[in-house]
C-alpha cells in the first residue's frame, strides 16, 4: 500500500509544476513556483499537526481515513478547475530506465538502513551497494543512449539544472533527516505527546511559508545563486545550532529558534533552486523537468532518513553497548530491544520498574549522542551546497537548447 501511496504522489507532484511552467507567463512563473513552494512547506507542517491532532482523540487508523475527503475535494475539484497540459511530441514510456532506477535506488537506501544495524562492512550491506552501484551505471548508460531516455543526460550539461537540483537533493536530505530525529526526540527524549509536537513545530513552518512566499523577489534582487547559497548557510547553522543544544532536558525556546532559521533558510532554497530547474529547460520539456525536480526531493529525503538515522542508530547502539553493562539483572533478550531503537527502550523500562530509570536515563543519552554525530553530518551537507551553489550556479537561469 506504501509502494501504491509513491506511485499516486509520482502521477501528482510532477504534474503541478510542469502545469505552472505551462500555464503561467514568463514574468510570473518565478512568483507562481514561490508559491507553490510555500504550500509545499505547509503541508510539511499540516501533517504532523492533524496527525498529532487525530492520535490525541482518535485510533491510528485515523490518519488514513480522514484523507479520503482530501481526496475526494482534490479529484472533483482538479476535474472542474485545471486545464490540460501535454508534449505533442512526448516519446514512448522509458521501461528500462524505470525498472533500473527503481531497483538502483531501492538497493542503496536498502543498503543503507541495513548498515545502521548490520555494520557497514557486513557482507550484506556491501553486497547491496554493489547492486545499487552497478544498476544505477547501468542506467546511466541506458539513458545516454536510448533514444526515448525518460531523462534526457543534456540537461545536465545546463548548471543551471544540475546545481539547482543538487541544491534541492542537499536540502530535502537535511530536511527529512532532521525531521525524522527531532520527532523522536521531542516524544522519547523530552516527552511531549504527538498533538504537542505537532504544534511546536509550527514555527518552522511559518517560518518557511513567509520567506518562500518572498524568495522570488530576494532572488530577483540578489540573483538566484546568492539567494540560494544564502539559505543553504542558514539551513546549516540552524543544524549546527541544534547540534550543541541537543540534551536531554533541552528547554523548547532554543529549538524555537533554531526552528525559525531553519524555516527561513529553507524557504529562501527551495523557491529559487525549483525555478532554476523548471526554467533552464524547455516548455515543452516541463514535465521531465518538474518529474525530475520531485525525483530529487524524495531521493534526498529518503537518503537523508536513511544516512542520518542510520548515523544516529550506529551511535545509540554503541553508546548503550557500554552503558547497559552498569545495569544487572536485564535478560539478555531485554538488552537486545533496548538495543534495537529508543522506543523500545522505553517499553522494556515499563517492563521493568526496578530498573526503568536507569534505562530511560542510559537510552535518553544514547539518543542524543547520537543525534549530535548525524546533525553534524547535516552541518557539513548544507555548507558544501551553499558553497557549490554560490561557485557554480548561475545568477540568471539559463535554458537548455530545445532539441530532441
């Protein structure tokens, strides 16, 4: 049902832009995708809010059911309200070049994740990334010659193209691995309820709707690789900010602001990378542009969940290796669970009243250590995109020939 879930939001979220790109004009293409970018950031924020909301009142199962009128609205009114927009000359369906991407990408997230529990060197895990490394070269060398290729290898000749998305791809990896960790951390470190952490991550949101909705004028002020490389910096002291206040009894007005910079610096990106990569190819070409646009955001979000949080459960495991050692009488079986994740550490201290503040105290910490070794590989991520931005792409967009 997941894979069934990616493959709707696949059909969706390309299709907005390239519809953007068509439809609106030259001069205000780069105010409609600011915009857009924006809504994008309050999704981000809706979500952990309503599901907070409906978890403090309803059964899990209510996140699910209380998408379907979503949907609903969205399907009658897209019927009534979006107009057509398709490539007369759009060639056929790239077939080999899905099916190698899909499983190249599958092996190296899957490689990844395993090496947060197996070890990085454990057969398996090399095993996958020799997997993921040959399909993906595969499929490098499938798309430089097919002559239906569902990504076309020119653009990227464009740096207007390829340093925008790899600004994007840097970005949503911080993005997605900071969020995955400072959910855990608000509800099994500091202890707030779901409804809680979904209200206090509001300020990130705001944040980033009000910077992106005004990013097209920054940009246009202070051109786009300025204005990107600007919001790349702050997106990475906003992490290096958390990194040193990470702890176990962190008082919520340093996250306040440490959310606030995010917010801004990630508003201050997204708007001006997504533009420079819908506008650096041809009309024509929206939808292979905005599909490849998406294709970055979930890469880099799924790496980002995987590297980062397998960083943070290296180190969490390797802490309490050394810290259960302090605790007697837990069964062998208990210790590996509390091994396993945070959460599970926590449900084993319910199991175990005697010693359920000494593993609570022990796993808090391990968390943290942990936290602080993956958001300082954020840190480094996010400087060395402000730093590729600011060298390499260019102030002015610049459009790729349109040729087939």
């Amino acid at each position: 049902m997941r894979a069934c879930m990616g493959v709707g939001g696949a059909l969706i979220m390309p299709a907005t832009l390239s519809l953007i790109n068509a439809r609106f004009p030259a001069q205000e293409r780069a105010r409609a995708i600011a915009i857009w970018a924006a809504i994008f950031g309050l999704g981000a924020g809706i979500g952990p809010l309503s599901g907070g909301l409906l978890l403090q009142f309803f059964s899990w199962q209510s996140i699910f059911l209380v998408n379907l009128p979503i949907v609903a609205v969205a399907i009658i009114g897209g019927r009534m309200t979006i107009a057509e927009s398709r490539d007369d000359h759009a060639p056929s369906l790239d077939l080999p070049g899905v099916l190698l991407s899909i499983v190249g990408l599958f092996a190296l997230v899957y490689a990844i994740i395993s090496a947060g529990d197996a070890g990085w060197t454990a057969p398996q895990v090399l095993e996958a990334f020799g997997v993921a490394l040959a399909l993906l070269i595969l499929f490098i060398i499938w798309e430089r010659r097919a002559a239906n290729a569902m990504l076309p290898l020119r653009f990227f000749a464009n740096p207007s193209f390829t340093f925008a998305n790899a600004a994007i791809v840097l970005l949503t990896f911080s993005f997605f691995g900071m969020i995955f960790m400072l959910s855990q951390f608000f509800q099994s470190v500091l202890g707030y309820n779901p409804l809680t952490v979904g209200v206090i991550q509001l300020p990130l949101v705001i944040s980033l709707v009000v910077v992106a909705t005004r990013s097209a004028r920054i940009a246009a002020r202070f051109g786009t690789k300025r204005t990107v490389a600007a919001g790349a910096l702050l997106v990475g002291v906003a992490l290096l900010f958390l990194r040193f206040i990470a702890a176990v009894d962190t008082p919520y007005v340093l996250i306040f602001i440490m959310e606030v910079i995010f917010g801004a610096g990630f508003g201050l990106t997204t708007s001006p990378a997504t533009n420079s990569v819908m506008q650096s190819v041809p009309i024509r070409k929206s939808a292979i542009s905005s599909a490849m646009n998406d294709m970055t955001r979930q890469v880099g979000g799924a790496l980002g969940v995987a590297i980062l949080g397998s960083i943070l459960n290296g180190a969490y495991r390797d802490s309490l290796a050394v810290s259960l050692k302090a605790l007697p009488h837990i069964p062998d079986l208990m210790r590996d669970t509390i091994l396993r994740s945070i959460q599970s550490a926590h449900i084993v201290a319910s199991q175990l009243p005697d010693n359920a503040q000494g593993i609570l105290d022990i796993s808090k910490a391990g968390f943290v250590a942990g936290m602080q070794q993956a958001l300082l590989v954020g840190v480094i991520v996010m400087f060395v995109s402000a730093m590729l931005s600011f060298l390499f792409l260019p102030d002015q967009v610049k459009r790729s020939p349109d040729v087939d």
